[in-house]
C-alpha cells in the first residue's frame, strides 16, 4: 500500500479537518453559500466530514437581488437533494428596514451592501462563526487572512490584531458579539478548485459553461446585460459566447469569451490564460488598490 | 503531483521579496493584471524596471502604519508540485513571525547575501529552523552578481555555515549559489554559475524528498467530533471524526484511548463515506469502535503497541508571542489539537539566545520574541510526544485566558 496523499486528497484532508474544528468549538456556526463555484465546493467537502450525519450548520445566502437566476436555481435544487437547512436574507429587507441608499451608476452594485445584511443575519441567529470559501490566491489581502480569522462586534477585520496560527492548531476561543470567519479551503488556487471539482464530479450552475449571451463591453470587460445595468445610447452591446469565472453578482461580475462547454477545457483555458481570476472577472475590485482590504475591515467575508 | 510547504527566511535586503518574486515570476505563476499593477507602482524606479519584490508587498494599512503582518502566503506549482510559501515578514518581530510560518514548513530556504557571508541572522533563522524541526535546509547564498559570481566567496561561506549547521545538527542542508535579481539559477541554471554543478533553486525544490518527514510508525489520532446521526435507521451509529496526525490505523487494531486508557479495538473505518482496511497519516477519517465506551473531543486514540506519554508536568521551549510578559504562575489554556486544558506556568527554567544558543539561567522579564525552556502544570493529564520525535503532537499553543488570544508556541521536550 502507498501511504502518499496526492496534494488534491492533501487540500481535501486539510478542509474537512477544519470543518470539524469549526463544528467542534463552536455551538452556533454558519456556512455562507454564495452559489458559486468555492461555496458549492465547500458544501461537497461538508458532506465529506460529516455524512451520515447532518451538517451541524444550516448554508446562510446574503441575497443582494441581483443574482444570477441560474446560479439561485442551482442553489435550490442543491439544498432540497442535500436535505439541509438553507436561510435567505435579502439586501433589499435591509435596505427598507434601514434606510439604506440604493447604490448609484452604471453598474450599481450592492456589493457593499451585503455587509449590513450579512451582520444583521449573524445577529440574528447569534452565529458565532461563519465558513467562507474564501481563497488566500485571490486577492493580497486574503493571502494575510488566517484560517480562523477573529471579527469584533461590528464585524470588523483588523490586521493588526489576527492571531498568529501554528501547526494545524486553531484558536476559534471569542468573546461574547464577536464572530470567527473560518476559511477551510485558503490553500486553494483557482485551479485546485477546478481540479477538485473535475475530479469529484461536481455539479455547478450553467453560466460557468460556455452559452450565447447579450453582453456590453466595458473598458474591456464584458458584462451581461440586466435590469441592473443601465445602458447608454454608446454601449457596445452584442451576443457573445461567455462562460463565467467567478459567480457573484450580475452587475459587479464579468464574463470571458470562450468556447468550453465542458470542464476539461474550461481547465485547458484556465491554465493558459494569463490573467488573474478577480482580475478578469471583478468589476468590484478594480475601483481601488486596496478594495478589497477596506471591505474585509468593514465586515465583508 | 504532491505538495511542498516552505518558509523563506531573510529580511528585504537579503533579496527575499526579490526571490520570491522571482520563483513566482520565471516559473510563469504571475498573471497579467497583477504584473500591470506593480508595474505602476514601480514607475517611479529610475532605472524602469519592475521590482518584483513588489508581489510580495504587503497591505495599505502595513504601509501606513508601519506595521507587519506575521504571514503571508504565496501559491504556486509547476507540473510535478505545487508549492505553498509561508513569507514571514523580518524586522522587529522576526521570531514570532518564523516561528509561525516554519511552523507547517518541511523546508526553509535561508538566504545569505554572499557579500556578507554568515552572520547574526543567519545563525538566528538557523536556530529558529532547528528548535522548530524543520526536515529540510536549503541555503541560498544570494547576489552572487555582486561577487562577480565567485566561486571561492561560495565555498568559504559553505565551509562557514557547515560549522552552524554541526553545531545544531542540522541533517539534512543542501547549499545553492543564486542571484534572485537577475533570475541566476532559480529557475533555470545559470551560466555564470557553470561551476556549481547542482540543480536550480526550482528543482532542488521539486525534488525534496517530502514523504519521509511523515511519520508511518506512531499511531496518533486526536478525536474532533463526534458524528451521532439522530435517525432511527442510523441509530447505533457513532463515530469519532478526526485526522491523523501520524501512523497509520487498520480494522481489527487494537487501541488505547488517552487519557482514559480504555481499550478497544478498530470496528471500521469510514473516509468520506466508504470504508477501508487501512488509513494513513494526513487523512481525515471516521473511526468505529467494537465497544461502546466513553470518548469525546479531545481524546487521543493511540494504537495500544505505540502509546504517547501522558503527563500533568510538562517541560516546553515557549516562543513568547503576547505583547504582555509572561509572569510565573500565571494561569493560561493549553491547546494540543483539539484538547484544550487549564496550565499553570511553574517555572522558567532559561533564555535561550537565538543568535549565540546562550541560556541565560532564570530570567525575570520575558518579552514578545523570547524564547524560554518553562516547566507547566497542567489541570488533567495530557497525551504528546517529544517535539524533537513527533512535530505534530509535540507542538501546543498557550491562550491568554482573559483576551483569548494565542500568546505561545510550546514545543513540548
């Protein structure tokens, strides 16, 4: 027998243990499924640590209204064949219960704005640690997140204070309002995620495929035509086809042109392409250097 | 494809930032967008070229404030591995910092900036490397374009450190002539560097041996989690989740539990829903017990043959990481996996320098960064073994009871 672990089973290994960890230390956790491609995987990796138990979390979507209708149908079906416990919590409730300004533009996004529902939704049910599919890979500011990473009451991150994380060894202990956002799969790249989803056969929604879609391009990016985006009389708007990289919201993600109707060559083109993941498909983080920074301090997962 | 955890141990003007980015860079790991971006922020450089030290910069409010933060971590693979780097920031807080980054490393690279040779710092990572086991020493002796490439200026800096390795008795330490600014030998070989007649930095990192610092002999498993499911048709279920650390499990072993010492023997074993003969160290698995005996979270399930020790006295080398001093009789939580106990700290036994290994006998104040051989008292027995034999259930941290934060690192002795 072979007592190797291909680093796939390694990242895999690595992601349940800290699922138990977080389903060991803490009495009321949470996992943020957000539809997409990391949060499915992380739902997969679940099932792995606890079948033929039920999860000991119910999956928390922060619904912003301006989902992917693909991605939300996806959703249900996951959860009704998991037989598991799904709470949706709508920015839009938010915004009316707080007063809360409907973000202005051409790509008016609520992105931003989920940070309020998603506090609310942990006070709510008093969640003392929330699960994200989170990757140290995307982003700079990420790759500093620690696994178990320590919220105060306003759900704030803040740099200074991460604790430091040794061995395999995670310090979830908190006081009373504050909350840990724990991150099973941080060692994962982009194309870890696709390898492991190949290799398992996991289902995900239809707009990571290629398909036929009404797109505008904008400062070289194209993104899908909606309701949400208002078009000018000089936007550029043809049928392309496009699959998705990442899947968050209609009006802050964008598509890239290709031809993969199937993972093997979604990987293909993964593997050759030259741009980063958040890179070509963010609009949300383009606005800033440090976008993503300010928003992980103000209470973004 | 397997996976290789390394540290890079140096400060900013020992190439580190360069080096990284220079791994990251000729082994074709950085994107586009990201290359644009530092390219903006290097257009202010006189000489116009992109400072790939700048991949590894840090957050604004690092850079505002002055601050580091102790790990950040760099992905990158090539067709046989896929790498993950720990980049601890040097500076002030340098220890703490190592310390935690080496801590999940098989390998460290030290770099040594070949005008300069070894020095203090190098002597410190080389400590630091030991106290925390590291399996693999790789030392990169760096701007070797500032030596007009000489291979004399390598081989005393080769003799030099050979003495430093003797001394902590690293085993195993393979040296490389590089210059990360110029990509000499990183990924490719250089021909400067004809006369060196090893691989480059990327292979002797694609080749380390990894699998031998896994542990096959000692059966450890602590238990995380109890799966109970609450359905009539599961009703007898009950297994205790958990991975393991070292050894390996198989149906029909007989086991111990500790700290109990209760007695049973493997009925199954589950991974991911099927079951198997056999489990290995790394893997997360269920295991099933033939009696129905008492075991929650935090107990350890040795196999009977190969049990760890079980003490209330331990003896540890504490990595001081709080920014308040360790007092003497202080209560903290012992936390070893996923057991969690009260602990006193009895006494502190010495300093140890980590630039000359000098124990200074009973020191009063010990500050964020020392390094201290304590004695601790636990409230109930816990399982371990000795970090120089088992890294993974020789290493515990220490928490501040009142402000739940990790202010140690115990490499129990």
């Amino acid at each position: 027998m072979s007592y190797r672990l291909d680093y796939l089973d390694q990242l895999e290994s690595e992601a349940i243990h800290i699922l138990r960890e977080v389903a060991g230390q803490f009495e009321r956790p949470a996992l943020l499924f957000s539809g997409g491609k990391d949060s499915i995987t992380l739902v997969h990796l679940a099932l792995k640590a606890f079948r033929p138990g039920k999860f000991p979390f119910p999956l928390v979507h922060v619904d912003t209204g301006h989902n992917f209708p693909e991605a939300l149908e996806f959703r249900d079906k996951l959860v009704e064949q998991l037989g598991e416990k799904l709470i949706v919590r709508n920015v839009e409730d938010t915004m009316r219960k707080r007063h809360l300004a409907e973000p202005k533009g051409k790509f008016a996004s609520r992105n931003s704005l989920q940070t309020y529902t998603l506090l609310d939704v942990i006070e709510e049910f008093q969640f003392d640690a929330c699960i994200g599919g989170g990757r140290r890979d995307e982003e700079k500011a990420r790759a500093k997140e620690r696994i178990f990473s320590v919220r105060d009451e306003f759900g704030q991150w803040n740099p200074k204070l991460q604790r430091p994380e040794l061995w395999t060894i995670y310090n979830g202990r908190i006081d009373k309002g504050e909350n840990v956002r724990a991150f099973p799969i941080s060692n994962w790249t982009e194309l870890d995620i696709w390898n492991y989803i190949r290799r398992e056969k996991i289902d995900l929604p239809s707009i990571y495929f290629a398909h036929e879609r009404e797109v505008l391009e904008h400062e070289g990016q194209l993104v899908a035509t909606s309701r949400f985006i208002q078009l000018d009389p000089s936007d550029k708007v043809s049928v392309k086809r496009v699959r998705y990289r990442t899947v968050g919201d209609m009006t802050c993600t964008a598509a890239v042109e290709s031809s993969a109707t199937g993972i093997d060559a979604i990987i293909n083109e993964i593997t050759a392409t030259k741009t980063s993941e958040r890179g070509e498909t963010r609009i949300d983080d383009r606005v800033s250097e440090a976008a993503m920074e300010d928003r992980k301090k103000n209470g973004y997962f | 494809m397997d996976l290789l955890r390394f540290i890079t141990a140096g400060s900013v003007d020992d190439g580190k930032s360069t080096l990284i980015g220079r791994l990251l860079y000729d082994s074709k790991n950085i994107m586009i967008d990201q290359l644009e971006a530092i390219g903006r922020q290097s257009k202010n450089r006189e000489d116009g070229e992109i400072d790939l030290a700048l991949l590894t910069d840090g957050l604004r409010a690092e850079r505002e404030q002055g601050i580091t933060i102790d790990v950040a971590y760099k992905y990158f693979s090539t067709p046989k591995r896929k790498f993950i780097i720990a980049d601890a920031p040097g500076h002030i807080q340098y220890t703490r910092n190592m310390v935690t980054g080496a801590s999940n490393s098989d390998l460290v690279i030290i770099l040594v900036d070949a005008r300069h040779g070894v020095v203090e710092q190098t002597r410190r990572h080389s400590i630091i490397a030991s106290l925390l086991n590291i399996p693999h020493v790789v030392v990169a002796i760096n701007k070797m374009d500032l030596v007009g490439y000489s291979r004399n200026v390598y081989n005393d800096i080769v003799i030099d450190y050979a003495e430093v390795a003797k001394t902590l008795g690293l085993s195993d330490v393979t040296y490389i002539p590089i210059s990360a600014l110029n990509g000499a030998n990183i990924v490719d070989r250089s021909e400067e560097l004809s006369w060196y007649d090893g691989g480059s930095l990327l292979e002797i990192l694609e080749n380390v041996e990894v699998q031998n610092s896994v542990n096959l002999t000692d059966a450890r498993f602590y238990v995380q989690y109890v799966i109970r499911p609450q359905v009539e048709e599961l009703h007898d279920y009950r297994g205790y989740a958990g991975k393991i650390l070292s050894g390996t499990y198989r149906k029909g072993d007989k086991i111990t539990v500790l700290p109990s010492g209760l007695e049973s023997t493997i009925a199954s074993i589950e991974i991911a829903g099927k079951e198997v003969e056999e489990a290995f160290a790394q893997q997360s698995i269920i295991l099933h017990l033939k009696d129905d005996i008492d075991i929650s979270r935090g107990d350890l399930i040795a196999l009977s043959g190969s049990q760890p020790q079980v003490e209330q006295d331990l003896e540890a080398l504490l990595c001081w990481m709080g920014n308040k001093p360790l007092v003497i009789g202080n209560r903290y939580l012992l936390q070893i996996h996923s057991r969690l106990v009260k602990a006193v700290v009895k006494d502190i036994d010495y300093r140890l320098d980590v630039n000359t290994l000098q124990k200074e006998p009973s020191p009063t104040m010990i500050g964020l960064n020392d390094i201290v051989k304590i004695s601790l008292k636990t409230a109930s027995p816990v399982p371990f073994d000795s970090y120089n034999k088992l890294r993974t259930t020789g290493g515990a941290i220490l928490i501040d009871e009142t402000s739940n934060v990790t202010v140690g690192a115990c490499m129990i002795q």
